[in-house]
C-alpha cells in the first residue's frame, strides 16, 4: 500500500493508536521537506503553494494528507517537516497544548481568522442565540465537518453555553458545502460551521452570526509550525518556511482556482509565477 494511502487511513482514526507516521519510516533524507496538512481548502492552498515555493529553491517536497491530530503528532515526533494551517490560539488549541514543547511555532503565515456559525443572508436568524427560537427551522441541525476539527469542539461549546436544541451533524469541508449549496438553491434555512478564508464566501451571500459571548473566540490566525532541529538540519527552507505569508485574497483566488481547475499544484504554480515579486522576498530570505 503507498505511504499516501497507509497515512489516510490512520487519519482516518481505525488505527491511530497502533501505528505512527514515524512506522512508515518516514523521517526524511536531507534536501527533503515533508509537508503535512488537513484536506481543509484553505489548508490545502498554502501548502500547495510552499510545495512549489520551496521546489523552487531546489528541495524535493512531499505533501502528506493527515487528520488535523495526526499533523501535529506528525511534526512533534519529527516525522513531518512543517505545517503551514495551525489554527491558533483557539481553534486547535487542544492539539497545540498537547505538543507545543516538541515542536517550533514560527509565527502566523495569515492574521485575521475568524470561525463561527454562518447563514444565507436570507435567513431571519441574526444572533447565535437566535437559534433557539429558530431552531426547527433549521430542522434541529447544524451542518458541520470532520470530527477532528477545531471548529467542531467550539461549536459544541456554542450549543452547550446558549443552550441550543440542535445537534451538530459530522461530515467534511466537501459535504458541509453540498448541503449550503443545496439549501440555497431552493432558499431553505441552513445553518453551518465556517470560517474564513473560504471560496463559499466568494460563491455565496452569507454572514457571521453573532456571538454575543464571544464563545468562539476572537479570530485566529495561521500559524506555521516545523519539527524540532529543522533549523539546523535544514536552515534553508526553515528561512523559507518563516518568511511565507499568504494572505486572505491570495488563498481566495487560489480555492476558486481549485474549484474551476482540479489541477491544484499547476493552480499554485502559475500564481507563484503570477507573484514573482513576492516569492522572491520569501526566497531571498533564504540568501
């Protein structure tokens, strides 16, 4: 079975707790970053574009699919290389708390965040609170991704703290969006998990609803997290990797690029070379 394929299905939870990345062998030799991340549109972007930035500057990189614990397990173990999409300080606090004193945190590659609960901008509810009134309107459901996501441990705090008779329905980044889609084309009420950046903030008229007690927290930012020793081993790409910064409209062109084009890596290269001037500032970091 390829590597790939052995690592999703221990994201995939069946055999977390029996097998390692490190039990792949997967430490890498020198001149290669391995680049872990969480099939999260955002996420996916700006690895994409690290992969080819740091090709670029002559390295070999593997990305490598994970689930979001796994990708911090990965690096605290020293089998993966570098994240680019650890959302912090809120949303995947609990994986950071459990490994931030075997890894390095560079820094956020975006500011500015924000998660929450997200309605069309028909929909009468205007408040998180609002759902409780609201709620079978919604048919008692909050539509949400992957288990394993930050977002999905905040929202069942939301339900808990303002008393929510909803429950928070468990499926993908790809499912979560089929029932938006599917809702709005016939202009039904949904409610569901979001944050941005996001193209679906792009392709849809939606908005935030408030929290008044501010449950989810304050916006996050992106963080960039490597192993520990990569800067000595690798003192290149960790200059590199600490001088990417991706902001929000750049990871929006690139998620509708994705979803006009399923060639995601040629989508990353062609806005590197659409974007020489700033490439260039992250490479020349690296001098």
């Amino acid at each position: 079975m390829p590597k790939r394929s052995i690592l999703k299905f221990i994201a995939s939870g069946t055999a977390a707790a029996a097998l390692t990345l490190g039990s792949l062998g997967a430490h890498a030799a020198s001149d290669t970053i391995r680049l872990g991340y969480v099939e999260w549109d955002s996420c996916t972007v700006a690895t994409n574009v690290t992969k080819g930035v740091l090709e670029d500057a002559g390295y070999d990189v593997k990305t490598i699919s994970v689930s979001a614990a796994l990708m911090y397990e990965g690096l605290a173990n020293g089998d993966l290389d570098a994240i680019m999409c650890a959302w912090l300080p809120t949303s995947q606090a609990d994986y950071y708390a459990k490994t931030r004193d075997r890894l390095e945190n560079l820094g956020p590659n975006m500011d500015g965040a924000p998660l929450g609960l997200a309605v069309p901008d028909y929909v009468e509810a205007r408040s998180i609170p609002d759902l409780v009134e609201h709620a079978d309107d919604f048919g008692g459901r909050i539509i949400g991704i992957d288990p394993g996501a930050g977002i999905m441990r905040l929202t069942h705090n939301v339900i808990d703290h303002y008393e929510l008779p909803m429950k928070l329905v468990e499926g993908s980044d790809a499912t979560m969006v089929a029932v938006l889609d599917d809702a709005i084309r016939r202009e039904q009420p949904v409610v569901v998990t979001a944050w941005e950046p996001h193209w679906m903030w792009v392709s849809y008229n939606l908005r935030f609803l408030d929290d008044p007690d501010n449950v989810f927290g304050d916006p996050n930012e992106i963080d960039t997290l490597v192993r520990k020793g990569l800067k000595e081993d690798e003192p290149r790409a960790y200059a590199i990797l600490d001088a990417i910064k991706l902001d929000g409209e750049a990871r929006g062109t690139l998620m509708v690029a994705d979803r006009e084009n399923d060639n995601q890596e040629a989508n990353a290269r062609q806005w590197i070379e659409d974007n020489q001037d700033l490439v260039s500032e992250w490479l020349a970091a690296a001098q």
